[in-house]
C-alpha cells in the first residue's frame, strides 16, 4: 500500500479546509440573510400605518399584497379594533383577487371570531360570492354550486331583512337553475341511451325540486318523450297536459302536442288550448 508524501498529505489537508471553509461561509451568510429578512419582515410598525398601507394598495387593485398587509395588521396587533377590520377587508381583498378559498378562510375565521359583529351579513355574502364566481358549466361536477347555494341560503336565513339577502336571493335562483341545468344534462343523456326510467327520474326532479327554473317546460315534454317511449301513453298525455296549463306559449308545449298527435300546428290558426279539450 503506497503512502502519501507530506507534501500531497498536506495539499489534500488544505484542499479539504478549503472547501469547508467555503461552506461555512455559504451557510453564515444564508442564516445571516434569512435572520435579516425575518427581521425587516416582522419589524413591529404603527397600526394605522399597516392599515393605511392596506388600503392604498386595495385602491391600487393590488390586491394581493393589500390581503398580505391586512393579514399583517392582525399579526402585529391581533388585539386592537383595527384587526377586527383587517380580518373582513382581508378577505374580500382576496375575493377581489381571485383567491377565492383563501377569502373563504378568511371569512369563515371573521365569523367565528365576531359573531356578533354587524358585518356578519357582509361577510357571509362575500363568502356565497367567493363560492359562486366558481361555478362552472353544468358539464361539471356541482359541488361548488351546491356551497354557494347553502351560504346564500344561510345569510337569507339569518338576516332576511338585509341588503345582502335580496342579493343572495337573485343568485340562489340562478344557482338552482344551474343545478337544475345539470340534472336536465343527465336526463337527457340517459334518454338518448333508451334508459328511460333513469332519464324519468332525473326529468321528475326538476319538475319537483326545480319549480321556479327556466328548465321545467323541457323537462316536462322529455317526461311526456320519456312515457311516450315506454309506451305508457295515459301519463305522456297527463304530463304534457300539465305543461299546455302552465306554459301554454312555451315551444315545448307545442312540440309535446304535435309528438301526441302526430302533426304539425305551428301554421294553424289560433284555438283553445287542445289540454282543455281533453
């Protein structure tokens, strides 16, 4: 086994020192910048001048950075009447900004921090809000529709009288329309596989749960379609006679007439609804 000279022994020693040297150096300097950073982060300033701050950049739209500074408020004086408004504007600045389950998160911890606070109404329609502008079409799953109808519902509930409610009370109706639209998307679907019971069910349900819906005139023709089918002509007719009673200028009305009696009136001269002549 061959031997270093003293010489090679001590360039490897020096080499080797060398580089651990230069690693700790590497490492002094990081945990020096990361200690000057958490110290320049968390310097400890006035609250009117965080909040202030917050506000300027919420009127810069730049709202994430108004969130973060928001959220500072609170951090560094979690007990001042300050904070309780931070909380809320926080979170609509990230409503504002698009980061919707942080606004939800935010909200919620207001809520539960301030349940007596009089912008609890506020706070519970920013949080529908931040539930609704994620809907997505009706080719999706629903879930998303499903919260936001139960946060508008919940703010009605609470607070009927409030400016907020009326506004939750326009959106809820778009928001069972839309779920409605999604039931009417499945029953079509399993109608065009001639699986009419499945399509039956889902055409009932917007006809039962659905009622104020833009969607109840073609759900009750798909029923009377759906009966048609399965030859159960008694109810076809029931059901279509139900949809000439309720929306007698509705095209669905006349398309559910002409498949019943096999031609066309769209050219003919007005007469008596042909469900009375039953």
């Amino acid at each position: 086994m061959s031997h270093l000279s003293l010489n090679e022994w001590y360039r490897g020693v020096t080499i080797s020192t060398l580089w651990y040297g230069v690693l700790a150096l590497v490492l002094i300097a990081v945990l020096a910048g990361c200690a000057q950073k958490e110290k320049k982060k968390y310097v400890e300033r006035p609250v009117e001048d965080l909040y202030n701050e917050a506000l300027d950049l919420m009127e810069e739209r730049q709202y994430a950075s108004a969130s973060e500074r928001f959220d500072e408020v609170e951090r560094q004086h979690p007990y001042s009447g300050w904070a309780t408004k931070a909380q809320l504007l926080g979170g609509y600045s990230y409503y504002l900004a698009n980061r919707y389950d942080e606004a939800i998160l935010a909200l919620d911890r207001f809520m539960q921090l301030h349940p007596a606070n009089k912008d609890v109404a506020y706070a519970m329609y920013l949080k529908g809000l931040s539930y609704y502008e994620q809907i997505s079409d009706v080719a999706r799953d629903q879930k998303i529709t499903e919260l936001a109808l139960t946060a508008f519902k919940e703010l009605i509930s609470r607070f009927p009288k409030s400016k907020y409610a009326r506004n939750a009370a326009i959106k809820t109706e778009l928001t069972y329309d839309h779920l409605a639209g999604k039931e009417m998307e499945i029953g079509r679907y399993y109608h065009g596989q001639n699986q009419y019971l499945a399509a039956i069910n889902r055409f009932k349900k917007v006809v039962d749960s659905y009622q104020t819906t833009t969607h109840v005139p073609e759900a009750l023709h798909r029923l009377t379609e759906a009966y048609l089918a399965l030859g159960v002509n008694e109810e076809a007719r029931r059901t279509a006679a139900v949809l000439g009673h309720n929306f007698p200028g509705s095209e669905w009305y006349i398309d559910s007439y002409e498949m019943l009696e096999n031609k066309s009136v769209r050219n003919e001269e007005p007469r008596a609804p042909w469900w009375k002549v039953w």
